[in-house]
C-alpha cells in the first residue's frame, strides 16, 4: 500500500500518538525532569558587620523657650524704659525705672501695712490670755466641792484656747511677711532702677512709660522657674513688664507616645525637620522630658524638648517640627534583614542559613540585639559572611499544583523552612 494511502487511512492513530508523546514530555517537565527550573526558590544575603540604631519618633512644633520673666521688687508707676524688644543685654543692666513718688506710695502702703499686722498680733495675744484665763478659772471652781462644773464647759474652755492660740500663730506669719514687704519696698525706693537678672534678647516688652506694675513675678525679678519648658512666653500668657530670652531661644516641643517614654533620656541626640522648611535639617539634643502625661481619647502622649544645636535663621516660633531621637546604638555589630528572621513561637528566633552549594537552607537558631523598622543586630548563632534566605518563593500554586501559581513564602509572615 502507497504510504500517501496508508497515511490518509491511519491518520487518526498518528494524531493520538502525537498527543500521547507530547503529554508525556509535558509531565516530565513538571515533575522537575530534565533542566527545568526547581519550583522553590530563595532570595539571600549575606550578614555584614555595620552600625544599627533605634529611634523613637515624634512630631511637634518650633517654641521659644528658656525665657526669664523681669518684675520690680515693689509696686510702682513706670518713669522710664531703657530696652527695646530686641534689645540685647547683660547681667545688671538696666531695664526700666520706677517713679520715686509711686514709690514712696508704695512704701506707706507698705508700712500701714506692717502697722496693721501688728495689731493683728497684740489682739491676738490677747485673746489667748483671755481664752487661758476663762480655761483656768473653770478648772479652779471645779476643784471647789461646793461648786458644779461639768466636763463640757471645760471642752470648750480648752478648745477656745486651742482657737486663739491658732489665731496667734496666724497673725505672727501675716506679720512676718508685712515685714519682708516693708523692707523690701524700702529697698525699692532707695534703687529705684529694674535690673536684667542674666544676659540675653528683650524677647518681650509688655510696658510703656506711666504704667503701673506690680511685684507679680516674686522679688528679685528672676522666676525661679524660668530655666524650665514651663515657663515660655511665646504663648502670649506672660503679663511681665520684660521678657529676657537667651540670644537662641528656640526649642522643639514634641509630642511622644507613652510606650516610647521609658527609652528616652536627657542628652539624646535627634535628628529634626521642619514642614514649612523641607531643603533645612537640623540637628539636636532632648533636654527636657515632661514628668505628667496628657490624655486624649485613651492616647497618653508626653512632652518632650528637644535643643537646636544651630537655629537657622528662618525658623520660627509656631512651625511645625517632627524629629527622630536615637535612643540605642550598637556599632561593629553583625546585622540581618528583619525579613530574615523567624519566630520559633517560644519567643526565640531562628534564621535559614544557604551554605555553599547547598540545594536548601538549614535552620540556625539566633541570639538578637538591638532592632531597628528593617534590620535587627545578631548577638550569636551566625558570622560575617554568612548566606540567609530573606525570602522563599514558591513557584506552584499550591491549589492547583500548576506552574506559575505565584505562591510567595515571605519570613516572619507565615512563611520558613520546607523540608
């Protein structure tokens, strides 16, 4: 039979067999056969030695800070003003001067006033006598048989001695402090010129000639707290006649969850950037931790004050800021991918370890360190140059069992070692 005829007759077996070779090389393929690609794959790389850092992270706003609060020792009226806001100054020298006859007001009213507390002391004291007087005499007629007197009217007795013996004590305080007043408007009117407590920037100057001021601020004129975040008169609260700033008085207030509070000391170095500012970074220090939180919402945020080691001269008070404070460094100190790393569910870890020439990964376990959002530093379990996978990628869907499935294996989310 011509093989053009056999071919016509037969045609439908050669078709089936064709089929039949085909679907055979088809399955050796996938079963790994030959020179195709495993269906496991892994992504590595090798740990170095280097120098991780971890960070606690704030945003908050450009302030003034470190202001001093200037008030007269005595009440008065302003006669004269020596400093302009701007104005720059030294350690004693003067601010504004008080005039000599509000002065000598101030003074007489100083003085009555002491006069009156003194009075206040004399009635006192007699009331005591008189209270111990009537308390005596009832303890004499309870002694005498032939008279009645009872338990109660001792008690009061007793308590209107303890009464006016209180009210001694009271009046003797008031007395005291009359005395410092009057002493110290009598200083006030001998020197009758506001001195700078420390050397600075007029920051503020809340005077003009004929004002009258008060000893609002304490004696002496520098607040105690004035070295404190707390004492900051850019807010606009401070009613003082002089606001002295040092001559860079601008801080950065963050605002920092609670969690991260316990890692933060003062002294941390911060790196700092600005909104209104994106090209300006800066550089500082923390200085300052608030010792009481705020709550909103069930969030509890603490501040927290940050110095500028050099303050751009665009920067102002009110910006806002966001800075990122380094509170641990390790440095010389070997370093994975946190993508490396497996959790063995005890709350130990362990990494997958791709010696040379080996098909798969062996599982290593980890002593871990310091840990940063990317990388975490290994204290044992591994060396310089060692190869960790990072990531598994499983090439068959694991449904299906077809190539390409896009199976992904990713460390630390569910994927790790198949055996």
């Amino acid at each position: 039979m011509a093989p053009r005829n056999w071919l016509r007759r037969h045609r439908g077996q050669v078709a089936l067999g064709a089929l039949v070779v085909v679907g055979a090389a088809t399955y050796l393929a996938l079963r790994g056969g030959g020179t195709t690609a495993p269906a496991i794959s892994y992504e590595t790389e090798a740990v170095t030695l280097g120098t991780i850092s971890v960070t606690v992270a704030g945003t908050g706003n450009v302030q003034v800070d470190g202001t001093t609060e200037v008030w007269p020792d005595a009440a008065g009226t302003i006669a004269s003003i020596a400093v302009a806001e701007g104005s720059t100054v030294a350690t004693g020298d003067v601010l504004f001067t008080l005039d000599a006859a509000s002065a000598e007001a101030g003074t007489a009213k100083a003085l009555a006033s002491l006069r009156q507390a003194q009075q206040g002391v004399a009635q006192a004291k007699l009331q005591v006598t008189k209270a111990e007087s009537a308390l005596s005499t009832l303890e004499q007629r309870s002694a005498d048989p032939s008279r009645t007197v009872s338990a109660a009217e001792v008690d009061v007795a007793e308590a209107d001695v303890t009464v006016a013996k209180a009210q001694l004590a009271s009046a003797q305080a008031q007395l005291v402090n009359a005395s410092a007043e009057y002493a110290v408007a009598q200083s006030a009117e001998e020197d009758l010129s506001v001195t700078a407590p420390c050397s600075g920037i007029v920051h503020a100057l809340g005077i003009e000639e004929g004002d009258s001021v008060t000893i609002s601020g304490g004696s002496g004129g520098d607040d105690s707290s004035s070295n404190t975040p707390a004492n900051d008169s850019s807010s606009g609260t401070s009613s003082a006649p002089v606001t002295i700033a040092p001559e860079q008085p601008l801080a950065v207030r963050l605002t920092v969850n609670e969690v991260d509070l316990p890692s933060l000391l003062p002294g941390q170095r911060a790196d700092i950037e600005f909104d209104a500012l994106p090209d300006l970074a800066a550089t500082g220090k923390v200085y300052d931790i608030a010792s009481e939180g705020a709550n909103s919402s069930g969030v509890v945020t603490f501040d927290v004050w940050l110095s500028i080691d050099v303050a751009d001269s665009a920067l102002r008070s009110g910006m806002s800021a966001a800075a990122t404070i380094v509170t641990e460094v390790a440095r010389d100190t070997l370093i994975v991918s946190n993508s490396a790393l497996h959790s063995d569910g005890d709350g130990d870890y362990y990494v997958l370890v791709m010696d040379s020439g080996a098909i798969e990964p062996r599982q290593v376990p980890v002593e871990t360190g310091l840990a940063s959002a990317t990388q975490t530093e290994i204290l044992s379990g591994l060396a310089e140059g060692d190869v960790v996978v990072t990531q598994t990628i499983d090439a068959t869907d694991s449904d299906t069992g077809t190539p390409g499935g896009g199976g992904m294996m990713v460390p630390g989310m569910g994927g790790g070692f198949r055996g």
